[in-house]
C-alpha cells in the first residue's frame, strides 16, 4: 500500500510539472507575440497582430485539446492518459444531473447516456482575457490591413472565437449560470458582427437568458433587435418582450408588442394568449381579437392555419361551439390541414378532463353521476376528430400522440361497445410499435 501510496504521489507531482511547464511555455509564447505588437514597424503589420490572436487562441484550447463531445469516459481517458481524475462527483445541472469528472485544469461532464456533454477549464495556461484578448487583437489586425490582404485569415479566426464563445455559453448555461452565459451569447454575436455577419439565435438566446435573470433592459435590447432583423422564433421572441412589458406594467408596450406579433406571425400560441391576457386584464373587449384574425384571412383567404388561430381563441374563451366549428372550417378549406381534426379532438378530451376534475370534487352520488355521464358523452366526441387525425397524418409525433389519447380513451370507455376493447389493443399494440 505504502509504494502505491509513492507511486501515486510522483505521478500527481510529474503531472503537475508537466502542467506547470505548459503554463511557462503558453505565457511565453503570448508574452513574445504581444512584444512584437510593441515595436512601431511591426504593429503596422496584420500578420502580427493575427499571430498574437493565434498565441491567444492556442492558449484557451490548450486545457480542453483531444476533447470531443459525445464521447465515453473510457475514450477520454484514453485520449488524455497522462493527465488524472482527480475526483468524480454528481452534480444538477440545467438539462439534468452530470457525472463530473475533475482533473488539475478542467472539469468534464458526462450526461446520463454516459456521452461528454461539456466542459468547464478551471485553470487556463496564461493570464488574462484569452478570447476577448483574441477579438482585440483581429480589431487591430483589421485596422492596418485596409486592403483586407489577411480578411481569409482574419475570418477564420473569428470564426474559430466565435463557436469558442458559443461553446462556453451552453457549458455555463448548463451550470446555471445564466448571467455569465448571457453575456457570453452576447459577445459571441458581436464576434459576428465584426466578420459583417449576424447571429440571430446567439442574440435570442442572450436576450432569453436575460429575461430569466429578470435583466430586462438587456433581455429588452436584445429582443427587440432579433424583431428588426425579422428572427421571431415562431413568435416567442414577441411573446416574451410582450410578458416583460406585462411584469414592467407597461401596457402600452405590452398591447403594441403583441398586435405587432400577431401581424408578424399570426399562429404563434403564445402571442394568442398573451392577447387574450391582455384584453382579459386590463378589461377591454377581448373581440377585438378577431379584428386582427379577420385581417390575416382577408390577406390569406385559403390559409386554412388562421381559422384554426380563430377557432383556438374561441377555446380560449370557452366557446365550444364556435370552437368546434371554425376549426372544421380550417379541414374543409385545406383536407390535408390535421391540425383541424387534431384541435377538435384536443378541445373535447381537454373539456372532458374538466368535467372529471368537477366530478372527483363533487359529493352528492347523483350529481356525481350526472358529470360522470357528461364527462363519458364529451370523451366519446373526441374520438372521430381523433381517428381522422390518425388517418391522415404523415408525421410521427403527431400520430403517437393521438394514438395514446384514442388508446386511453378506449380504455376508459370500454364498457359501453363490445368493440371497443379491441379498437384500444389496436392503438395500443401500435404504440408499442407492433
């Protein structure tokens, strides 16, 4: 016990001088990079400056070099031998609990597939700011190559930084660090820019962190510039600037963000309720809804999605039968439209769920029994929205989906027709992929 004990010590010490060597070696190269951007005749020249950019570069991946996401614990510590785990932990992150592997310079975390999701360096080879140091360096780069002799180099460069911030921004995403992770999408997207080129979902993404840090005025800033630049992430982006003017009690913001939404992207769920919400909250006549629906199908008369938008405000505001009827309308314009037999389907299973809920809380037996035979009639009327749903649809999701609701169903209305059990093995067997 007492050599192994020994051997484990020199090794730990052996790595540790091989770290301390690459710490030397990194800053060295830095450092001498950096002094030629000193010299007058060789800060004129764009090859220094990208030099030191590279030196920068080099630095920051040194610590995570030969790693690659998606590989086994085995394939890691086969493709960095010399170095140690010092420790392995468990720990919660944002998508789950990890398995960290902790080594002298960097943690590693595995998901629970086993698979390398991403890691954290704990202790860089060099001093300082190495990527933002990095940008600096490609700035001046840029200033004294008017002629864009290195542009090519310069590029790719940036390009090699950028996908560096993105990287980071996720690993601190999924650490919880939403702030730092904010900031990161953030100047990842000003990377971009400074190539001439934009990147619209880094910006998303630095303006949903900040809304959930409650940032606002940056969440704000952000949110608003992926709208100028026509990204509206199927409406959320609308959606979310509209819920913090909500929080902020700016309703004239709130009111205009949403009816700009809805102009911009008239299917978008969250921009719906928000309109209802808000006409609901601040007491004004949530009609005035259908203004903006009875626009859109103006525009687009054989767009059958509006007169499913229309049917699902009229759910909204518990309506079932005009509900009902506009999203059968939306099937007879376009047949091969499933969203129409889907959402007649949905309206009537989700309006039965409510009627068992009131029946569970009711204690008289015959009022009891009473919901009990209501919530049964309105499960049964989602059956053929249901079963044309199933028939028509290509899309996989789509048509598990619908199998599970006819399967519970059956289930439950087995009792009432003989061939109902067999109707609940056939969706069952299909979920079961046999």
């Amino acid at each position: 016990m007492k050599k192994i004990l020994v051997l484990a010590t020199l090794l730990a010490m052996t790595f540790s001088s091989v770290v301390a060597q690459e710490v030397t070696k990194a800053q060295k190269a830095i450092d001498k990079a950096e002094a030629a951007t000193k010299d007058p005749k060789k800060a004129a020249k764009p090859a220094t400056w990208i030099t030191l950019a590279e030196e920068y570069l080099k630095a920051y991946d040194q610590p995570a070099e030969n790693l690659l996401t998606g590989s086994t614990q085995v394939q890691i510590k086969t493709l960095i031998g010399d170095q140690k785990v010092l420790n392995t932990r468990e720990q919660k992150c944002t998508d789950g609990v990890y398995t960290v592997d902790t080594y002298a310079d960097k943690d590693l975390f595995y998901n629970g597939n086993g698979g390398l999701d991403f890691w954290v360096v704990t202790k860089p080879v060099a001093q300082g700011d190495l990527l933002g140091n990095a940008v600096k360096a490609l700035e001046e780069a840029t200033k004294v190559d008017p002629k864009n002799s290195k542009k090519d180099k310069i590029t790719e460069i940036y390009n090699k930084l950028h996908d560096r911030y993105n990287t980071e921004a996720f690993a601190f995403y999924q650490m919880g660090d939403l702030n730092r992770s904010s900031v990161l999408f953030d100047t990842s997207a000003k990377v971009f820019e400074n190539m001439g080129k934009v990147d619209t979902m880094s910006i998303y993404y630095s303006a949903y962190m900040s809304m959930i840090t409650k940032n606002n005025p940056a969440a704000i800033k952000n949110f608003r510039r992926c709208v100028d630049l026509g990204f509206y992430q199927e409406g959320n982006v609308f959606s979310n600037l509209a819920d913090i003017y909500r929080q902020e009690q700016d309703t004239t913001s709130w009111k205009a963000t949403l009816e700009e939404g809805f102009k911009a992207y008239p299917n978008s769920q969250g921009v719906l309720i928000g309109l209802i919400n808000l006409y609901r909250e601040t007491k004004e006549d949530p009609n005035k809804i259908f203004e903006f629906i009875h626009s859109a199908q103006q525009n687009e008369p054989t767009n059958a999605s509006l007169y499913y938008v229309e049917g699902d405000v009229y759910k909204q505001l518990g309506d079932v039968e005009k509900a009902v009827a506009f999203y059968n309308k939306s099937s007879e314009i376009d047949p091969n439209y499933v969203f129409g037999t889907l959402g007649v389907g949905m309206l009537y299973y989700d309006k039965a769920i409510e009627i068992q809920d009131l029946a569970s809380q009711e204690v008289d037996d015959a009022k009891y029994m009473q919901l009990n035979n209501q919530m049964e009639e309105t499960l049964a009327k989602a059956i053929e929205p249901f079963s044309k749903t199933f028939e028509k649809t290509s899309d996989n999701e789509i048509k598990a989906a619908v199998a599970e609701y006819l399967k519970n169903i059956y289930f439950r209305l087995r009792d009432k027709d003989a061939s109902y059990q067999s109707l609940y093995e056939k969706y069952n067997n299909f979920l079961k992929g046999e």
